[in-house]
C-alpha cells in the first residue's frame, strides 16, 4: 500500500511539472493579449457605482435614457443601475433596451405610492422625485461598492469632482427658503426628543441647504443615511401639515436626516461646472 502511494505521488509530482512548464509557455505566447486584458478588468479604487431613479410617468422611457447617457458620459466604465418606480414592469424593461443595459441592470420596485406607505403609513401623499431618491437607499444596501452615484429626474451632473475633500455626501447647493426658521426650531426639537428612537444627537447640526435630486455618497455613507429614511418620512408629513409642496417638504426633511445621521456634507458651489 504505501509503494502505491509513492507510486502516485510520482505521478502527480511529474503532471504537476509538465502542467506548469505548459502554462508558462502558453502566457510568454499570450503576454500582451492577458496583461491588456487584466489591465483592462482591474477594479478601480473606490468603486463606483452609479442609481438611475425613475419615477412611471410621462416621459419616463426618455428621463431614464437621458440620466443614464449623462451619467456615463460624467463617469465613463461605471456600473449603472436604474431604479424603477412605477405600475408597469414592460415600461421599466422598454427603458432599459433604450438605455442599452442588460435586463440584471434594473430594480423594479412597484408604484412610489406604494412604497412610500410601506415604509412610513401615510407617506403616500409625498410622492417626488426627491422622495423616490432617498426611498431607493435601502434597497440598494446590497451593492458592494464603496461609492454610490443617486441621480433623479431633473438632476444636473457635475462634470469634475476630483479635486473635492472625500466627504460623506457631495451635494450642490441649494437657495436657503423661507423655512428656515420653522426648519431650525423643528430640528431643535427632534434632536431633544427624549421619546425618540435615537439619543446623544443633541450636539448635532441641521445640515445646510443642498440639491437633493443628485448626491455622492462615498465609503458606504447611503447605508448609514438609509436608516433615517422612515425619519425622514414623519418630518416630511410634519412639515406638510401646513400646506406645503411635497418636494420642498422632502428636501426640508432630508437636512434634517443628514445633519442627525452626523454625515459630512461637502457643497459645491451652484456655479459648478455640470453636465446636461
């Protein structure tokens, strides 16, 4: 029994041998063709990975093909990704063959209405884009990149941001309203609220007027911000209370949720150069 063995441990020495004296002179024939190929699939650091969220509409096929056209022309070879809001699966896939990506590249995700109440009952009435932006970070919570590209109907995309601080969220800045002062006592009051599900915030700051339709998250931060979005909902539906526009309530609402979430918020100027 243990000539056998040796026997075949010989045997598996010598393939062994003549296997890897093959391959070496199969890669010096394929030395250039395999190291452009490697060079060309090498990851980048960061990963980026970029959100196309589309809410079913009018237009909708010819939005979601215009954000992800200027989405790749801003940041060329990045994984697209289009977030689907809507009634009709055959609108969301007509928009990905006009769009050129793959039927793996969209996440369909049911009428906004819908969703909205589910994650807070009676948020429903708080349908925008910008709503439909922040409602997608939970469900993108199993991407594996480290930065993550959100873009919505209506967004502009800038066309440089290398020469930014690596903040947590990079945002474009937006006019200061007429809310602020409710704004600022409303936050005030959040912060202190010793019913609250959250509690040492009271050193935090009410984070500054920003775009919400198009945000950078880096080093994961939208998991970390996708955990206030059912917050963000209630002081949505607060601030609405008093007769205000959906859009500008959930734009309110998500400074407050940047600033309690303790995320660094990086603006860029609004004469920033951008892409249409």
């Amino acid at each position: 029994m243990k000539r056998g063995l040796l026997r075949r441990k010989e045997a598996l020495d010598k393939l062994a041998q003549t296997t890897a004296s093959g391959c070496a002179e199969r890669a010096k024939v394929c030395a250039p063709e395999t190291s452009e190929a490697a060079a060309s699939a090498r990851l980048a650091a960061p990963r980026l990975c970029c959100a196309c969220v589309v809410v079913e509409g009018v237009g909708s096929v010819e939005a979601a093909t215009r954000l992800v056209r200027a989405a790749t022309s801003v940041v060329p070879h990045t994984a697209v990704l289009l977030v689907w809001y809507g009634e009709e699966p055959g609108a969301c896939m007509a928009a990905l063959a006009a769009c050129g990506l793959a039927p793996g590249c969209a996440l369909f995700r049911g009428p906004l209405e819908e969703a909205l109440e589910a994650a807070c009952p009676g948020s429903g009435c708080l349908r925008s884009a910008a709503a439909a932006n922040f409602l997608a970070l939970p469900a993108l919570l199993g991407l594996c990149t480290e930065d993550l590209l959100v873009i919505g109907e209506g967004s502009e995309l800038w066309a440089h941001v290398s020469n930014t601080r690596r903040s947590a969220v990079l945002a474009r800045a937006a006019h200061r309203t007429f809310l602020e002062d409710s704004l600022d006592s409303a936050f005030q009051e959040l912060r202190g609220n010793p019913e609250a599900s959250y509690v040492g915030l009271e050193d935090t700051r009410l984070a500054p007027a920003f775009d919400p339709q198009t945000l950078l998250y880096r080093s994961r931060a939208w998991a970390r911000l996708a955990t206030w979005v059912r917050e963000m909902l209630r002081i949505s539906l607060r601030l609405m209370a008093g007769g205000l526009p959906a859009e500008v309530c959930v734009a309110a609402a998500a400074r407050c949720i940047v600033g309690l979430s303790g995320l660094e918020l990086e603006l860029l100027p609004a004469h920033w150069e951008r892409c249409d």
